[in-house]
C-alpha cells in the first residue's frame, strides 16, 4: 500500500493520512482501495480529493466497503475511490519574485 492524504473538497481542508492501493488508471477515469490510518467517520456523500505519494491530487467519491473492513475496535472500513480526469501535477514551490 501507499500513503497519501485525503481532504474534504468543498473547503480543501485535511481529513486524515491514508494507505491507498490504486487499482486502475485510465486518461478519463480511475479507481482504488483506501484505508484511514486512524478511525474516523466520514460521510460517503461529500467530495474528496484524494492527494498521492507524489503529491499528485485528484477529486473523487467515496464509497464503504461493506463486507471489508480491519479487525478492530471501532472498525477501519476500507472505502472505494473512484474519481474522473487526469491527476493534477503537484504544485511548484517558486520562490516569490522580489520588488524592484
């Protein structure tokens, strides 16, 4: 598995660090498997973008896997990712022009 961050996307704030394992990656769509590393509820009918290993973000939705989850106490679910469009390029981190 991956590490990766996920935000919420109507704010871009943080959600929490994830493993994720990408399973299909086509020029229009793409799917995968995530797993929170700490318990947490979040609700499958908000927006995501889910931020990659290279830092490379993309939107997409969630959906619980119900028949899978981590022996626990409470629970992890492992959630389906499914998003459209191409990833974004991580962005650059140019320094600020000075004033002349």
């Amino acid at each position: 598995m991956n590490t990766g961050k996920l935000y919420r996307h109507r704010d871009n704030e943080f959600v929490a660090e994830i493993d994720y394992q990408l399973h299909e990656e086509t020029s229009n769509s793409w799917w995968g498997e995530l797993l929170l590393t700490d318990p947490k509820r979040i609700s499958e009918s908000d927006g995501y973008i889910i931020e990659l290993e290279n830092n490379h973000r993309g939107n997409c939705r969630l959906r619980k896997r119900v028949n899978r989850a981590v022996t626990g106490i409470p629970p992890r679910y492992v959630y389906q990712f499914t998003g459209t469009g191409s990833f974004q390029d991580p962005p650059t981190n140019n320094p600020p022009e000075e004033n002349k």
